[in-house]
C-alpha cells in the first residue's frame, strides 16, 4: 500500500499522504487542547474513525478534510 489517499476536489485531485496528514491533524487537535471524543463530536464522525485518521489508517473525502477543519476550531 502506498498510503496516499486521492480525494477529487473543486479544484481537481487531492493527494494526501495518509500518515503525514493524521499526523498533522493530530498534532493540531493537541494544540487546540481538544480530546479526540470532542474534535471527533464537532466534526460529526466517530471518534473511532477520527482515531483511524490520525493513525494513517483511514481515507478520507476532501468532505471528511473539511468536517475535520470545522472540529479542530
């Protein structure tokens, strides 16, 4: 597995390097002093899947980018 991710977006293909990316969005959510529970309730997805996305593990919609954007605020 390459563990990228191709989400097709506004403005064409999205390419994301799936551990990078939850890293990131780890490392944001930490920042901001929020639990994965809560980033996870504001973003309207599982907290189970939010942890998959930050271990790398789960693909993501460039609608998933945008629902995790709004639970990191």
């Amino acid at each position: 597995m390459d563990n990228l991710s191709y989400a097709k977006g506004e403005g064409g293909i999205i390419v994301l390097n799936l551990q990078e990316t939850g890293k990131n969005i780890k490392e944001i959510r930490e920042v901001k002093g929020l639990s994965q529970e809560k980033a996870a309730e504001k973003a309207n997805i599982s907290r189970n899947r939010w942890q998959e996305i930050e271990y790398g593990r789960e693909n993501m919609t460039v609608d998933t980018l945008r629902r995790i954007a709004a639970g990191t605020r």
